[in-house]
C-alpha cells in the first residue's frame, strides 16, 4: 500500500489538499504548492487609506454639507 502525504511549502503542515501558490522576489517568481490557509493568507487586501486620500474625503464632505445647507 502507498501513502502519499501531502505538506504545504510555506507552512508545512501535513493537509489533505495543496493549491498552487506564488511568492514574487524581485523579479523572480517561484510556484509551490500551498494549503489553503496559506492561500487565504496571502490574498490581496484592500489597502489602507493615505493622508492624501482621507483629506479628501473630509473636504468632499465639507463641500457637500455647504452646498446642502444654500
């Protein structure tokens, strides 16, 4: 009989499934095979406000408070 254990490469843990994950270095790019928390681990997020962003927005909101209120 064979047994065939599957182990993530990032975290390398023993799991039932490996999906296939990407690390970029540089300009290098290396494929693996990672569990799914891993995967979940590593997908985009929205990124933050900037400084520049929220002021912005604070003025919007000031200009729509003053034309709201003529």
């Amino acid at each position: 009989m064979k047994k065939t254990i599957l182990t993530c490469d990032r975290c390398k843990r023993e799991v039932d499934h490996l999906y296939d994950g990407k690390a970029s270095l540089q300009v290098h790019q290396l494929i693996a095979e990672w569990c799914l928390d891993c995967c979940r681990d590593i997908e985009p997020q929205e990124p933050s406000p900037t400084l520049e962003d929220m002021m912005r927005e604070v003025v919007r909101e000031i200009v729509r408070e003053e034309i709201g209120e003529n």
